[in-house]
C-alpha cells in the first residue's frame, strides 16, 4: 500500500513519458527515468518474467524448427528439438542470472580494480536487459562483458577495449561492440542508475545529527551496512524500493538498535515546516513510497495532512514493515550459488538456445544473408532517392539547352580576342587577330567594338596597349 501524499503512478518498461509524470517529485529521484520507467512491484515483475519466457520458449521452438529443415534441405546432420521440459523456467533463468551477476562484482574488483560504481551499474544494466529480453535468446556469458564495459563508460571510469578483453577468455572487440548497441537499446538509452550507495551513506550523516551520537558505533556498522548493500545488488529490491530506502535497510540489518532509537528520536521531535520545499525534501529523503504499485491508495485531505506531520510522509510501523521487507529480500541475496545446478542449467541452455542468435548455424546464415540484401536494398534506395534529389536541384531553371557542335550558327561564330594591339602596332580595321576575330576601331569613345557592336577596351584604358589616336 502506498501512504504518499502525492500519489505516484506505478513506473513500467520504457514509454513516452505522459505530462503527469513529467511533474516535479519530493526528490531527485522520483523526477529520474529510474522511478518513471524501470520501478514495478513484485507482481508487475512476476508477470513481465512469466510473459518473457512464455514468448522465449515459444520462439526458440519455432526456430529450431526452421533450423532443422534448413540443415536437410543443405543435407547436413541434425538435432532434434528439446523436449517441452528441457527448456529454462523462470527460475533457471534468476539463477543463471544471479550467478552472472555476482562475476560482475568478482571481474570489477580482482580483475579492474573498478569503484563500486561500476559494479552496480553494471549489474543494474544486466538485471534490466533480462527485463526485456531472455537468457534462451541471449546467453548472459555474451551481454555480462558489454554491461560492464560499457558500465565503465557511463560512469566515467572508462577501459580500453584491448585492456578489457585481455580479461576474459575467448573474447574479441567483435563482441563487445557488436552487442553494445543491443544493450543499449534494450535499457531505452537511460543509462544513469541512481544506486543505494550514496543513500546510505547520506543516512549515516543523518544519524550523526542528533544528541549525542554514538559515533563509533555509526562508524563501526558502516562497513558492515555497505557489505548488505553489495548483497542487495542481487536482489531486485532496485526495482521496488527506493535508494533510500534500501540504504535504510542496510543500517537496520547492520544495527537494529542504533537506527530504531534514531527513529524514535526523530519521530518523537519532528516539526513540521511551512516550507513546502522543505517538507518535499524531508519526504523524499526517506521512504516516502514503498514501491507496491498495485495496491495504490489515495489518500483523502484529512489523511493528507496527518501525513505532513510525521517524517518521511509515513508511520512509524510501516517504515519499519517496509524496511523488514528489503531485508528478507536482502537475505535471500546472501544465499550461496548453487554452482552445480548452474552448471545444469547451462548445459540445458546449449540446447534451447534460439538457434537464430547462434553463429554458424543454416538459420543464423540465412537470417545474416537476409539482413544484408535488405541493407544493400536500402542503401542503393538512399542512393537513387540522393541522385534524383541532385538532379532536381540542377534543373531547376529548366532544362540543360544543349547545341550542337554541327550547328551552322555555332560554325559561323568567331572568336574575339582580348588584346587590343598586336607587337605594339595599334590595330587598325579589318585586321584579323589571332583566333580569326575582325574588330574595328574607334578613335573616340572607351575601345573597340566586334562584329556584335561589343566594346572591348579603348582609348580610355591607357594602360590596355599603345593608344589609339595622338591626342590623349
């Protein structure tokens, strides 16, 4: 249930964003692309897995299909399609997910040396590209390198390519950056991930703001707070609870006590501001939605004002209902892998992979060829349509008038010449100059004039050659 003063809309996948969401929020982050498009509640993100997969499996056995019948008509050995039960649940696919996901952290830390903000982001990056796509359709062992380098760009810690690669076995530039635009398109290009890091690390100034903090004990639960916070990454508590919220949560698994007495300390001597600013801010900086969407209660103006009284726009009892329930989140996070079912699931994986997406397959061939005629096709169509454009523009004063060379008026023309003396010896008329031009002189007026009656200089261009009469 959402106790919100304002109510918010439930964020889904990517969409054109409505004037309504485009109001202002309590915070920064209720303004961002993270809580307008990638925040769902549990249910929401039951059904979109469920959906996925369905569609998956699905379109893998259709394709595989194709596949066989391509390798026959090629007389080429075959494999039969998988059986309905060997394809990945919903399950398999969090499982296969999650074990990828915690490589990010090993490869950022021991491989990079990367801050933790790489790390999550690229996790976040992973865990919303399996949003809208499926393991069946892209192994993670391919998107898992492209979230983390690119990850590293987003963030401002960039790595080069060849430094990068050297990391991972079996791995070339060809397939980080044939993949990154993929990626990049299945997150709607947002890539600012707005984490819980910072939120916890905010709280821990927070409590520090109060008689006599305990500041030893702040600094000591810390450490063990942030180690929750890495284990929340593999949770998918980002998509349902804010920042805030989560980091909350971490110092309440790291310390029970030091953060319910400073619950009471501030719900016991908070004062409500006349600021409405302030009171947004105050919202905003804790937990001020729970993030379960379907269950969005408005609430009456009654209701609305007592809210305004109390910190962070909630109760008391459910802060803390909400904080005991990223912590079960939280726990299920610290649960080992299972490397042997992993590995069990990969192996199945080899065989429901969509075979369109499997290079060297007659279905990838054949897909490949496709995508290229439709390419050169649209090319040549650019080139035609570019071409007709330049010749519009050319003509349009009309047509080009083109003559011929055989014309009798063209034959007939003679060429005139520029000079207006010959040696130094004035030109006199009916003399032909070179180029067979007859031009006739005129001792008074600015030069001499061509069959045509042009003038082509005289005796008013005393530097053109010798002048034309002794009077000057």
């Amino acid at each position: 249930m959402t106790l919100t003063i304002d109510t918010q809309p439930e964020a889904g996948p990517s969409s054109s964003s409505s004037p309504s969401s485009l109001a202002p929020g309590p915070s920064p982050y209720h303004e961002s692309s993270q809580f307008r498009h990638w925040r769902y509640s549990p249910s929401s993100l039951k059904t979109i897995r469920e959906e996925l997969n369905a569609k998956s499996v699905e379109v893998v056995a259709k394709n595989t299909e194709m596949e066989k019948e391509a390798q026959i008509s090629l007389g080429h050995s075959y494999t039969d399609p998988p059986s309905p039960t060997a394809y990945l649940t919903v399950s398999d696919e969090l499982l296969l997910l999650r074990f990828y996901c915690s490589q990010i952290s090993k490869i950022c830390r021991h491989g990079f040396g990367l801050p933790e903000v790489v790390e999550s982001t690229a996790i976040s990056y992973l865990k919303r590209f399996y949003l809208k796509n499926s393991v069946m359709e892209w192994h993670p062992k391919n998107i898992m390198p492209t979230c983390l380098f690119l990850a590293a760009k987003t963030t401002n810690y960039p790595v080069l390519i060849d430094q990068f690669i050297s990391k991972f076995s079996k791995l070339s530039p060809d397939d980080i950056l044939d993949t990154e635009f993929l990626v990049a398109q299945s997150l709607g290009f947002e890539f600012w991930v707005r984490g819980a890091e910072k939120s916890l690390r905010g709280w821990s100034l927070d409590l520090q703001n109060q008689p006599n903090p305990p500041l030893d004990v702040i600094q000591k639960s810390l450490n063990e707070a942030l180690g929750y916070h890495s284990t929340s990454l593999f949770t998918d508590s980002e998509f349902i609870y804010t920042p805030s919220q989560i980091g909350l949560a971490c110092w309440h698994l790291s310390n029970k006590t030091l953060i319910e007495d400073f619950l009471d300390y501030r719900y016991s001597s908070f004062v409500p501001s006349n600021d409405p600013s302030d009171e947004a801010r105050e919202r905003g900086s804790g937990a001020q939605n729970d993030g379960e969407g379907d269950e969005d209660v408005r609430v009456d103006g009654e209701e609305k004002d007592h809210l305004r009284t109390l910190p962070y726009g909630l109760e008391k009892e459910r802060l803390l209902a909400i904080l005991e329930e990223i912590e079960t989140l939280v726990s299920h996070g610290k649960e080992e892998i299972d490397l042997k079912k992993v590995k069990t699931i990969d192996k199945r994986l080899k065989s429901c992979t969509n075979p369109e997406k499997i290079p060297g397959t007659a279905l990838y061939v054949k897909r490949k060829r496709e995508k290229d005629t439709a390419e050169a096709a649209s090319k040549a169509a650019k080139t035609a349509k570019a071409s007709a454009a330049a010749a519009d523009r050319e003509s349009v004063f009309g047509e080009v008038i083109s003559v011929s060379s055989k014309s009798p008026a063209l034959g007939e023309r003679k060429p005139l010449s520029p000079r207006v003396t010959l040696n130094g010896v004035t030109v006199t008329a009916g003399i032909t100059q070179p180029g067979g031009a007859e031009v006739a002189l005129e001792d008074e007026g600015m030069g001499v004039k061509d069959e045509n009656g042009i003038v082509m200089g005289g005796k008013g261009l005393i530097d053109v050659g010798l002048p034309l009469s002794k009077d000057i």
